[in-house]
C-alpha cells in the first residue's frame, strides 16, 4: 500500500476556482439575466470553460475544447461532468453579452482590492494614485475599425482592438476598463473616468486635454503629466532655476505657468506648475501638474510609476492567451479579454496568498503545466520542488 502520496483531493485549475465565490457568478448572471436563452451552458461552465482556455494558453476553440475532453476525469471537481461542444461555446462567445464577465470582474476586484494593494509605494508619499494608459491588440478591421490607408495590394487591412485602463498602483490590477476601436483617440478615454477628491491621476501627454484638466482641478483631482513641445504657455513665475550649473541633475526649473483652453463664450486660462527634471542617464523630462504643495522630485517620482501600468499590459500579452481570438465577433473579443483580466487578478490574489518569491511569468508557467495535476496550489507556487516531493514520496511499504 502506498501511505507516501500527499495528494490533495481538488486539481490545482479547481483550487484556482475557489477563489471566485458561487455567490458572485449568481448575482452577475441575474442582473444580466445571462442564463435566460443558454440553459445548456450556465455562466459557471462557461467561465471556467474561458478560465481553462487562459490558464492552458490555448489560441483557438478547437484547442480548448479538445483539451477539456483529454481531462473528461476530472471535470466533475470543476463542477460539470462533460467538456463544452465547440459549437456551444462558440455560439454563447457570441451571443451572451459580455457585460456579466465585466460584472464578475469587478466584483472579484472590490472582493480583493483591500489585500492585494500595499499600504505605500517605496518613496511616495501619497495613497491613492491611479495610472492612465492603452494598449492595441490587433485584429483583421472587419472585426474593428483601424487607422491608416488600405494595403494597395488588396490584402486585408489591420485593425484592432484598444484597451483603455485606469489601473491603481498600489494593487497592479486594472480598476476601469473600456475597449474601443484602435482609431478611437486616447484621451476621450478621460471622459469616462470618475475619481475622488485627492486623488492623483498620471498619465503620458497622449492625454493632454485642458477642458478636463479644469474639471479635475475644481473637483481638486490632481494629475502629473508630461508637456507636449509645441504646448503654447506663458510663465507668471519662476520658482527655481537650476540651469546654469555644471552638471546639474534632478529639477533644472520650476515655473508657474498659464495655458488658454476655449470656451463657447471666451478664452480663459489654467494655472498649472511646470518642471524640468533630469534624470540620472541625462534624459530631460518637462512635466506639468495642477498640484502646487508637493515636492518637484514627487513629482517626478510620481511619473517615473506610470511605467508599472506598461507592465501591467506586458504582462497580460505574454503570459496569456490575446493573439489569437475565439471568435469573430466584438462581443467574442470583449468577452476573452475580461477572461483574461480575471485570470490575472486571480493569479496576483494567489501570488499574495502564497507569498512567493516566483515571477509572474514563472508562477503562469508552472499553473499551466500543471493546471489538472492533483497537489496543494499554495504550497506548489511558493516551492514548487519541496511540494511536489511531498506528493511523489516513494511508498512505503506495509509487511
């Protein structure tokens, strides 16, 4: 008899699962009413259905469904006893709106929003900073609308898909999401964005729109961003001004500044702050903000954060399933662009849970050759060699 085996009774995909409550995929699936015309595929099956899809980087539906069939044993602890048909899932990526995910999304967020942030970013010194910024995954403009001319050879032209994303530094997981067309500009993204008093917003000059940038200051939302060259202002004061030194680093000058932005009845102007910075590497930065009472080198360090949400969309890219799609249709896409915004909130929820040391790269790789294998999730990604002994222990035997 073997008495060594450790194995744990769920596969590590069914102990992934656990993480999102029953109670959360009803109360999604009745405000939208998801289950009304798709009796044969509820929400659940077909969220882990997209979840395993994620998880085991599969680029079409024949892959997933197909995989699913190879674990047939196994389906029952995912909570169904038989693998999707092609034909199903593919009809419901269609057909099934792709709000209830984002719904699902979002309360999974509010869920774990409170353990997943760090209580302060090394050096800051303020608490609520959110990041603005897109990223384009390209499809045939049949599906989306692109930009550009039409290929003179007549091939198909590119379009795509955007995503826009206000994402919250101190958790590293997008807190509002909108897809648009890749022609759509980047800044009327700004327009659907509510966030309260205090709060500071950064975000690269793509964004630079002075009619928001007034709301934001009367609703006292502070923004850092940087200053586009042919930005037309006129300085009302000089602060500081550094720029006669030899070899000076950090803020070269600090200015206070007025820009015009037009109304239906007048041209009025925006009293902003502007500083030159210059980096370590002697790359020269001028940014602008509406905040006047933080240091110029906060300022700077506040700028330097908007890069976690270029890795944020890094790592979405390269570690799941987004070059290839399960469908035609824009609903299909939405719909396996939020599978993948879950998977990644549920693998920064279980990386904080196990308290790994393991690169996200290397704790998805892991997940995924291992995802139907029977041993303890937690234990697995914070050591993997030590759990996977405990499992595989040589037997002992009984006389």
């Amino acid at each position: 008899m073997n008495k060594g085996k450790k194995f744990v009774g769920q596969p590590i995909l069914s102990q992934i699962l656990s993480c999102i409550s029953t109670d959360i995929i009803r109360q999604s699936s009745k405000q939208h009413q998801s289950n009304r015309y798709y009796k044969r595929l509820p929400v659940r099956v077909h969220l882990v259905s997209l979840l395993y899809g994620v998880f085991s980087y599969c680029n079409g539906l024949r892959e997933l469904c197909e995989g699913m069939l190879a674990c047939e044993g196994k389906l029952t602890h995912l909570g169904f006893d038989h693998a999707p048909a092609r034909s199903t899932l593919s009809d419901a990526n269609n057909n099934r709106s792709y709000l209830v995910f984002e719904t699902i999304y979002f309360k999974l967020l509010k869920q774990y929003h409170s353990f997943i942030s760090d209580s302060r970013l090394k050096g800051l010194s303020i608490r609520n900073l959110k990041i603005i910024d897109s990223t384009t995954i390209r499809l045939f403009s049949d599906i989306l609308r692109g930009v550009g001319r039409n290929p003179l050879d007549g091939s198909r032209k590119k379009g795509g898909i955007k995503v826009h994303a206000l994402m919250d530094a101190f958790s590293g997981v997008a807190e509002f999401v909108r897809m648009t067309e890749a022609r759509v500009h980047d800044r009327k993204f700004l327009y659907h964005i509510k966030l309260p008093a205090n709060s500071f917003v950064v975000f690269d000059k793509a964004y630079n729109l002075y009619h928001q940038f007034v709301k934001w200051t009367n609703q006292k939302v502070w923004f850092v961003t940087r200053m586009k060259s042919n930005a037309v202002f006129h300085v009302t004061k000089v602060i500081t001004d550094n720029t006669r030194k030899k070899n000076a680093k950090g803020v070269l000058k600090e200015q206070y500044i007025t820009v015009g932005y037009k109304t239906a009845e007048e041209t009025l102007r925006l009293k902003l702050r502007r500083i030159t910075f210059k980096s370590d590497d002697g790359k020269v930065f001028i940014f602008i903000t509406n905040n006047f009472t933080l240091p110029c080198a906060q300022i700077a360090l506040i700028y330097k954060c908007r890069w976690m949400i270029e890795l944020l969309f890094k790592q979405i890219k390269q570690n799941f399933p987004l070059r290839y799609f399960w469908g035609n249709s824009e609903n299909a896409i939405k719909i396996q662009v939020y599978a993948v915004l879950i998977a990644q909130l549920l693998m920064v929820v279980i990386r904080k849970k196990a308290q790994t040391k393991k690169s996200f790269a290397n704790m998805i790789t892991v997940i995924r050759l291992h995802l139907m294998s029977y041993v303890a999730l937690f234990d697995f990604i914070k050591d993997t060699y030590t759990a996977w002994r405990k499992s595989s222990d040589p037997p002992l035997l009984i006389v």
